[in-house]
C-alpha cells in the first residue's frame, strides 16, 4: 500500500541514517526533473504528495497545478511552509519556486517533522516567510546538505540551484556518506522534545501589503515569529 512521505518518516524517521535520508531527497529531485524537462512547474510540492510505493521508491502525485512554465496560475494555492516568498507576495511561480519547496521537503526530511509545525498557517506566517525566516536547522545536519538547504531556500529565487545543479550537488553528498563511519553518530537523532504533527493542507492563499522577499540576518534567520 501507498503512503506519502508525512506518514513514512512518522514510522520510520528514528531509524533512518543520513545516508537513506539524502537518498529520498535525491529519489524526489529525480522526480521533480522529469516535470521541468517537461517545461512544467508542479507548484504545490509537500509531503502530502510525495508516495512512497512498493518499490521502496519515491514519487511526486497530485499534479492538478502542474503546468506549462508560460501559463502562470491567477492565485496562490498551496501549503504555506513550502510556499515560496516570492509566491506569497503575488509574483508567478517559477521552477525556482518549486526549487524552494524541495528546500522545506529536505528540512522535513532532516528533522522528521513538517514545517512550522507549531504556528498557524495565516497572515502572520506569510509575513515572516517573507521577512525570512526559516526552521531551525537540526542538530547534527551534514554540513554540506545544510548549506545546500539553505541555498534552496534564499529569498532570491536566482541565487537558487536549478535542478539538475541540485541533483548534481545531492549526488555528491550521497557519497560523501555512503560509507562514512560518521553515520553511526547521526542516525539516532533525538527530536522527541518536538510537537505531535497536525495536519494540514493545501488551499488558496491571498495576503495584502508584504514587502519584497529578503533574508533574515543571521541569529534571527530561525522561528522568531512576528505577531
């Protein structure tokens, strides 16, 4: 039986390694590069639609907002952490905008939990996003993948990898840990002190009066969320 990837790293995050936790990132990338050689964007990538099947592969569903490049969508639709903030501020979603959900998707992958999780998905999130910040990167995160992350989701869309540059760093990093000793260290991460996850959805966003994407300042880049 199927079950996507929020419910797969609910029953299997404590026993993951680094090493298969980077393979499913590179197995969603693989996924998503097959849409954009299409010329398409997906525009609603999160962990909702990422199906883990029999095959002990990952793929991308749910592509009712997938489309051409050149035919922008009228509305913000999506899951608000994996929105991207240039998205949420109005301006058309672009391959870099699916580049950013990736970003939130290997954050969840790393921690085991969904993003935002603790906060309401509302004006205020919005703000922030935009404002930028981001999740708390978790202990013990491969150098490397860290600072890959971290260029997924800049606020400007162009300092993003494309996809074939992300699979090509992702497969290097895959190596990197293939067989290092330093696993043993990392596949037990310790996150029981986070919060159960509460679901939720995709749906149509509308937020007036956001300025203009920006990175946070560092030692602020993380959770300080305005109200």
């Amino acid at each position: 039986m199927d079950i996507d990837l929020r419910k797969y790293l609910e029953q299997n995050h404590n026993q993951l390694a680094w090493k298969e936790k980077i393979q499913i990132v590179i197995f969603i990338i693989l996924a998503l590069s097959r849409i954009h050689r299409e010329n398409a964007i997906h525009r609603d990538l999160h962990s909702g639609n990422i199906l883990y099947k029999k095959d002990e592969r990952f793929y991308i569903s749910d592509l009712g907002f997938c489309g051409p490049a050149d035919k922008p969508l009228k509305s913000i639709y999506g899951n608000l952490p994996y929105i991207a903030p240039e998205v949420i501020i109005g301006k058309e979603q672009t391959f870099k905008s699916d580049i950013y959900s990736i970003a939130m998707l290997m954050w969840e992958i790393s921690s085991g939990q969904p993003p935002f999780i603790n906060y309401e998905h509302d004006y205020y999130l919005a703000m922030n996003i935009v404002n930028g910040i981001r999740p708390k990167i978790v202990p013990g995160t491969p150098l490397e993948y860290k600072n890959l992350m971290k260029q997924c989701w800049d606020a400007d869309p162009l300092k993003r990898p494309d996809i074939d540059t992300l699979l090509t760093k992702l497969s290097e990093i895959n190596l990197i840990h293939e067989s290092s000793e330093l696993l043993t260290q990392l596949e037990k991460l310790d996150i029981s002190n986070l919060k159960n996850y509460t679901s939720s959805s995709s749906k149509i966003h509308q937020f007036e009066n956001l300025s203009e994407p920006r990175n946070a300042m560092e030692g602020t880049i993380y959770y300080y969320i305005i109200y």
